[in-house]
C-alpha cells in the first residue's frame, strides 16, 4: 500500500540531491568569508558545531566527504581572495598520513577541482583544524569513514556573471 511508504523529498532541477533543505539553508545563509566545515564520521561533530557561528549541525547520511563536497561546490563559490580558501585536516608532528586519508584528501581534491580549477586544498595540522572548525559558520556530517576525510571551505562572491568572483 502506497500510503505505508517511507515519504520521500522532492527534488529540484539542477540542485544535487545532497543538498537537503537544512543544507541550503545553511549555505544561503552564509556571507563572503565565512566558512563551513564538511567532516568524517568520527570528527566531533556535536561539540565542534556547537562552538560555531550558528551552532548547526546538519547530517548528510548516505555520502561520503568527496560526494559533499561536489555538492557543496556546486552551489557555493569559494573565496578566490584569500589565499587559503579551501583546507583539509593533516597529522600532527611525528604521524604520517595513512594511505586512506591520501584517498580521501585526493578524491576531495578532484570534486574541489571540478568546479574551481587550480584551486588547492592545504592541509592544516589536525589541532589547529579543529579550533579552525570552532569558528566556521556551520559543520556538515558525511558518512564518511576513510581517516582525515575533513575539510574547510571559505565562501566567496557570485560575480555578476554568475561565476565564481576572481581578483
């Protein structure tokens, strides 16, 4: 019976379905220079978030750190005037990064890469990520299970082209 089914969400043209209502919300939400972080299943989502500028959390369940930030990237320009706008979390002194996190940071790499050519993700020493974190607008959630699956990203201006504003 059709009434006994799940509700699913409706969808939008030309908007990935990852990016639920809460999420846009969230990005539209959010001025030039500010920063969201997009984090793995094992970051400390809840405290971090609630150390942000809008203490939200939003959950994106069924994706992993690459599939977000393709989404994210799609809809929101990021801040070609500073000189760090995209980060990803990195060891601390005296660890090395283990091959999965080298996967993930790559994969991130290629969906931030999509949308900004030439743009580079830095890693940032995992303590200072955090504190970095603390400050962002809002934290996004990914199932995301490989090591070090986290990153910042800074939003920038939509031109009057519709592009991404560059200096």
């Amino acid at each position: 019976d059709s009434r006994c089914r799940r509700p699913t969400m409706g969808l939008l043209k030309g908007i990935d379905p990852l990016l639920s209502a809460d999420l846009l919300f969230i990005l539209r939400s959010m001025g030039h220079g500010d920063s969201l972080c997009i984090c793995d299943c094992n970051f400390p989502a809840f405290e971090v978030s609630g150390k942000t500028t809008s203490q939200r959390l939003v959950h994106v369940g069924g994706a992993d750190l690459p599939q977000v930030v393709n989404a994210v990237c799609s809809v929101m320009p990021l801040d070609f005037f500073i000189e760090d706008p995209a980060l990803h979390m990195a060891p601390q002194a005296g660890v090395s990064m283990p091959p999965l996190g080298t996967a993930v940071i790559a994969d991130a790499q290629a969906a931030v890469s999509q949308h900004c050519p030439g743009m580079q993700i830095k890693g940032v020493e995992r303590f200072e990520f955090y504190e970095r974190a603390r400050k962002c607008f809002a934290v996004v959630q990914t199932l995301e299970r490989r090591p070090y699956g986290n990153v910042i990203l800074t939003k920038g201006v939509v031109g009057p082209d519709g592009k991404d504003l560059k200096p």
